[in-house]
C-alpha cells in the first residue's frame, strides 16, 4: 500500500464528505505545474470535497441499484409480451369503439359500426377517393394514395390537392406519381372551404377509414398507421426506390415489402394467420410498449422521491429545523429532484441495473422455450425485452457522459492554462540562438586559451583538435557553419553588449545563466570510446573565468563572477551537508551531462520532447539525440536544429532537471544505470538555487517561477523515495547500490526544496496563479 494522499477541494466548510478511491491499475501521471502526482501502485486517496459539492454518496447509490432491481423484476407482471396477433385484435377493438363514438359525436343516431362508418363517409367525403383505381382499388389505394396517410404528408398533400386539383402518392413500383382529380370530386370553390376540405373532412373521413369501408367492414384494408406511412413516403424517394429487402428467398423492393406488411401476406402470427400491419395493430403495439413504460416510470419517480426525501432530511439538518416557520429557510436547490449531477448518477445506476434484470429474466423465461432452437431463444427474448427501459437508460447514460465531457473539458482546460505557465516560467531558463552562441563562443575562446598555453606540444595538438571537434558538433547541432558561427573576443562582446541592450536592461536573466554555465564549463569530455583514450591525462589548466573573461567584455564584471561561482558552491555543500571537496563535487557533476552514454545524453529524446515541442516532432533515435543535446557544460540541453532563427537554443541553470520532470514524470532521473546520477541532481539544484537567487524579489512572475520550480522539485523528491522504498523492498546487491544512489539524490532534492521555500518567503507573495 502506497503513501495517503489529500487532496483539498475546498476549504470553505468545515464539514467535508470523504469519498476513498483504490487505485490499483492507475498509471503514473506526472504533472507540470502542480505538486499533484497520482500513485502508480495500489495507492488510497483521499478525496474531501466542500458540502456544496453535490455527490451522489454510497447510500444514494445503493438505493438507486435496490430501486432498478426490483422494477426490473415487477417488470414481469406489469409489461405486456409483444404479440402482433393481439396487437391487431385489441387494435382493432378500441378504434372500431372510437369510429363509433366520433359518428356518434358528429350526429349519428343509433347504430353500429357499418353505419358510423357509412355516415362518416357520406358526410365527409374525401376528393382523392375519385381516384381508387388509379392508386391500386380497394386493397391498395389507401396505402398508396398519400391522403389517405395519418401522417404530416398526408394532411399536406390533401390541402395540395384542394389547390392543385391532383391526387398524389406512389405507382406499383412505388415510384411518385399525381393524377389530375375526375369531374364531380369534392374540391373547395374558394380559400377557406379548400382549407376546410383540406383538413376537417380529410381527418373526420381518415375515421371512417379506419375500420374499413362501408362496403367491407369484416375485409376491410382500413388505413396504414403513422410508422408505415412514414415508410412508404419514404420509399418513394430515389434514395429508396432501389433498396432491396429479402423475402422469401428472393429479392423484393423496399416498396413490395411495405404492401405485403399492409395487405398481411408478410406477418404471420404464430398459427399462420396474416396480420395486417396497419393503423389498428399500430394501436395494439403501441399499447404494449406503452405497457413497458409503467416500471420504468415508477422506477424514475422511486429514485426522484428519494433524492427528494434524503436531502430534504440533509436540508432539515442542515438549518436546524425545530418548528414550521423554520421551514421557510430551505434552500430549494438543495432538495428539488432535477439537474444535479448526483441525481444523474443515480439515475443511470438504477436504469443500468432496471436493464441488465430485465435482461436476465427475458433471458431465463427465453430459456426455458428454447428446445434446441436459437431463434425460438431470439424470438422468445426480444418478445420481453423492456424497449423503453433500454431507451431510458441510453439518456441516462448520456447525460452521466455529458457530466464526464465537462469535467474533462475543465481539465484539458485548466491544463493547457497550467502548460502556459509552465512555458511561460521556465522561458526563464532559455537561452535563445543568440544567446547560445555567445556562450558557445566564449567556450571555444576558453579552450583555445588553454590549448595554446599548453607547453606540450603533443598535448597542445590534442586540445586543438578536440576544439575542432566541440566547434564542430555544435554547429552541426545548431544548423551553422563552423567559420561562420563562432566569435573571437573581439565579435563575442560586440554580440554580447548587442544582446545586453536588446534586452533593455543591463542585467538580465540570461546574463546569469551565461556567466554560470561559462563557469562550470570544462573542456575535454570524451564525445566517444576513441576519444576517451585520446584525453586520457588532458587536463583544463587555464580558467578562462579566472583569467581572462572579466577583462575582455564589460558587462560581466569579476566580482559577479565571483559572487555567482560563490553561492554556487554555498549551495553545493548546503545540499550535499558538506562544504568539504567542493570543487571536488563541481568537477564531478560536470562531466555527467557531456559524458557519453551519461545521464543527460539518455534523457535528451524525452527532455527534448518537453522542452523544444516541435523543433523535434518527427525526430527519432540518434537523429533526435543529436537534434536534442548540446553538450554546453554542467549537462545543459540544447534544442538543437532549431538554426540561427530558431528561438530557445539552450536549457540552462538546472532546467535539464525541471524539463525531465515535466516530460518524463522523473521515473527515470536518478536512477539511469550510472554512479554519478546523483551528481547530476546535485550540480542541477546548485545551479537551479544559484539562478534563482539572482532574480528581483519584488517580481510577481518570478515569484510564480520559483513556487512552480519548487512544486517539479517536490514532484522529483516524491518519485525517488517510492523508488528507494522499491530498491530497498528487493534486497539484491546491485539494487542497494541504486538505493544508495537515489537516497543520496533524494537528499539533495528536500534540501533544495527547502531552500526554494525561503528564497519564496523573500519574494512578494502571489497567489497560485500568479496574481497579486
């Protein structure tokens, strides 16, 4: 079990719900900007939100499940098996009663259905009915004839047909087609009769169709219901004209199929007889599905009522209600069942498991009819399968993922708000293309000073061509030509006084992470195996910041050097808890980052990734590590390929550090297979410490620069004690020699977290973001 972690959401109310989360399979997810790191092993976390954080608790989540359990199990007694053949017959009952009942209304005396229908059909007679035998006669017209349609196209093409004098709807093939209206139709003289006709008679004479004609009352087609006149509209369209549906073992069209659906040669009920798919058996199966909506409703209302009841009982609580007229101060919101996210919650928890009961009763009643047959089994549990539920649970479903989209919206947002300020900060530690070749110019200027104060000649000659070979690399890196690209003393503090007065002020961030990185730079690292053996006993005699650097420019004054290079070694021994062997540590620290096969050279690919973005999109193997690294001192990273106009050249004064944190998540930092790991964590927050300390303390941006540096460094402490913990759990010997390792680099860490928390108690306060 790995560390407890809280995570304060809010401190506005004493009282906090804790929500606990065991996060087994969770990866590692490093953060940028914020001390936040989620456990990548078995890890408790400790969520306390603010009371005015709604949250559906575990009891509100189990009543929501007890509540879909038992309506999907009374389900059973409530919902209607779906049965065309009774469909059709209790269909055709309740809209046989209802024509009876309108003719009645609209002046019937006595009667039964043959006359309701006769009087309804005398009394408003229909114009497109002068066209039966053009549509397909008795058994096809009302199908075929649009007017003759419960539908939006039926009542528009019987007002048409009152303007336009043509009937309108399909030929056999189903293709559209209009035919003008014979002599003696019923068509309206003028604009409101047309309308009248066009509406009132169409509807009122759609009645008397509805159980048949007059003439056909026991046979009659009657008219298609609203879904299959949808259907045939539909099928009239060229997008559907050609669709094919099988029947039969052949190939029909989509038009065919939906007459036979109408005249019942195409539904069979399960002694064989036709069904007709029209108005009436649409009545019956709409009964049915209507029959599945009474247990979902009354599972809706159930969990409602105790959303209702459970925070009204909080909402009691809450204000201390001990009489009626305290009853007045009940926030509304607060117990009102509709809109908060909790409720949602429990709506898709009880509509889930409504479902999955419903589900598995279909399943057991359509077992036990199975025989051996899968579609006897199919038939059996598609029959009592709760359509109305499912579509329930889908909107549930949404709304719960609407709820999701919005919180990951607000992190992607609040994310890229943070990788803003991440970039923006850490601009701090850039050097751009400019800058960079100053720097790298003053290195070369260095090593040529030591390479010609050599008196060795063959060790002189070895300096040399180990310049060569630095100029080289670091042009190729930095997309420039060698002759072109370095400075004598001359151009370099030209370029340097242009650069100073480009930035408008005569001291600059930069100027310190220059003088820095020129004062732990040390020639002769080894850039392969060959040159290892070359350098062997090539040591850096001449410091160039001693003797030399001072009096060639006037910007960067001996005692700035001195001042820098003093607290540089004030922070070295103040992490290591030592103050001897210093330089000793600073030697050794200066070679992890140039060395090859070193840490900063293993790292370059993911740092790069972080640091330089685009520059190296596409980039990969040694191409990305010679894009990514230049070897510039102390293992400072370079963007590389980023040319004379590409913007930020070189990470430096411990950003190596930083950017690994924000691109790796440190997994890797102190622990890449090399001794001197934990010199390179030192040498970075010496450097990190000793930059920070020459920054104004009255700046807002550069308070929020350090609490942001602080947070990685703490995100860094955290993941090597869990590494050290793990190394130490396994007990091999090779192991304890990394444990040694990271415990010494996790040492340096806390101490330099703990010397940015005073630097940041100097400087004016801001809040989290920022602002004053």
């Amino acid at each position: 079990m790995g560390t407890v972690k809280e995570l304060r959401m809010s401190e506005l109310d004493d009282e906090k719900i804790e929500i606990q989360f065991n996060l087994e399979t969770v990866p590692a997810l490093p953060s940028a900007t914020t001390g936040t790191d989620m456990q990548a092993d078995t890890d408790l976390l400790n969520i306390e939100f603010d009371n005015n954080v709604d949250a559906a608790d575990r009891q509100d989540c189990i009543a929501a499940a007890a509540i879909g359990a038992s309506m999907g199990a009374l389900n059973v007694l409530w919902q209607k098996r779906f049965d065309i053949s009774r469909a059709h017959s209790w269909g055709k009952a309740k809209v046989e009663d209802f024509v009876v009942q309108v003719a009645k209304s609209e002046g019937l005396g006595k009667g039964g259905l043959e006359d309701a229908i006769r009087f309804l059909e005398r009394k408003f007679p229909l114009a497109a009915d002068k066209l039966t035998p053009e549509f397909g006669g008795g058994l096809q017209h009302h199908l075929r004839d649009f007017s003759h349609h419960p539908s939006p196209v039926g009542l528009i093409t019987s007002i048409l047909t009152q303007f336009t004098g043509r009937g309108y709807g399909t030929l056999t093939d189903g293709s559209f087609a209009s035919f003008d209206l014979p002599d003696g139709a019923l068509v309206g003289r003028d604009f409101p009769e047309k309308i009248l006709f066009g509406t009132i008679n169409w509807s009122l004479h759609l009645v008397s169709d509805m159980a048949g004609s007059s003439s056909s009352i026991m046979e009659g087609t009657g008219i298609p219901g609203p879904i299959l006149s949808a259907m045939k509209e539909l099928s009239s369209l060229s997008l559907f004209r050609n669709a094919r549906v099988s029947y039969e073992e052949q190939e029909i069209t989509l038009s065919q199929w939906i007459s036979k659906l109408f005249n019942g040669t195409a539904v069979r009920d399960k002694d064989g007889n036709p069904v007709r798919l029209d108005l009436r058996t649409e009545v019956g199966l709409a009964d049915q599905a209507l029959s599945q909506a009474k247990s979902v409703i009354a599972n809706e209302c159930l969990v409602r009522g105790h959303y209702f009841l459970t925070r009204l009982a909080r909402e009691l609580k809450r204000i201390d209600a001990r009489s009626l007229g305290d009853l007045s101060r009940i926030d509304g919101s607060r117990v009102v069942p509709s809109g908060t996210r909790s409720l949602r919650r429990m709506l898709t928890i009880s509509s889930s498991v409504f479902v999955f009961t419903n589900l598995g009763i279909a399943c057991a009643e359509a077992g036990a009819k199975f025989g051996g047959s899968v579609p006897v089994f199919a038939r059996e549990m598609l029959l009592n399968v709760n359509f109305v539920g499912i579509a329930r649970m889908v909107v549930a479903i949404g709304g719960d993922a609407n709820d999701i989209a919005d919180d990951l919206r607000g992190y992607l947002e609040h994310k890229a708000e943070e990788d803003m300020a991440f970039t923006r900060d850490f601009k701090l530690l850039a050097l751009s293309s400019r800058q960079a070749r100053i720097l790298l110019s003053y290195q070369a200027i260095a090593t040529e000073k030591d390479a010609l104060a050599t008196k060795d000649e063959k060790l002189k000659a070895t300096k040399l061509e180990w310049l060569r070979a630095f100029k080289s690399a670091q042009t190729e890196r930095m997309g420039a030509d060698a002759d072109e690209y370095f400075l004598d003393e001359a151009g370099a503090r030209s370029e340097l006084d242009a650069a100073v007065g480009a930035a408008g002020s005569s001291d600059p961030a930069w100027l310190t992470l220059l003088t820095l990185e020129l004062c732990l730079f040390r020639p002769y690292y080894p850039f392969d195996d060959t040159w290892k053996r070359k350098l062997k006993g090539i040591k850096y005699t001449v410091d160039y910041t001693k003797k030399g650097f001072s009096s060639s420019q006037d910007v960067v004054s001996q005692k700035r050097i001195d001042d820098i290079l003093k607290k540089y070694r004030s922070y070295v021994g103040s992490l290591s808890g030592s103050t001897k062997k210093v330089a000793a540590e600073i030697g050794a620290a200066t070679l992890l980052g140039v060395a090859t096969g070193g840490l900063a050279y293993a790292l370059a690919p993911v740092i790069a990734s972080a640091l330089a973005g685009e520059a190296v999109v596409g980039l990969s193997g040694a191409a990305l590590t010679s894009a990514s690294l230049a070897a510039v001192g102390g293992g400072s990273l370079a963007a590389g390929g980023l040319g004379m106009a590409g913007g930020t050249a070189i990470i430096a004064g411990g950003g190596t550090l930083l950017g690994t944190a924000a691109g790796v998540g440190v997994a890797g930092l102190v622990s890449v297979g090399s001794p001197i790991s934990e010199k390179f964590v030192l040498d970075e927050c010496a450097k990190l410490l000793t930059f920070c300390s020459n920054l104004p303390t009255d700046s807002p941006s550069v308070t929020s620069f350090i609490r942001r540096a602080k947070n990685q460094i703490d995100n860094i402490a955290d993941k090597a004690k869990e590494e050290l913990e793990a190394e130490k759990s396994r007990g091999r010997e090779s192991d304890r020699k990394a444990a040694k390792n990271k415990d010494k680099a996790s040492e340096y860490l806390n101490r330099c977290s703990k010397e940015l928390q005073r630097l940041l108690e100097k400087c004016v306060p801001t809040d989290e973001y920022g602002s004053h």
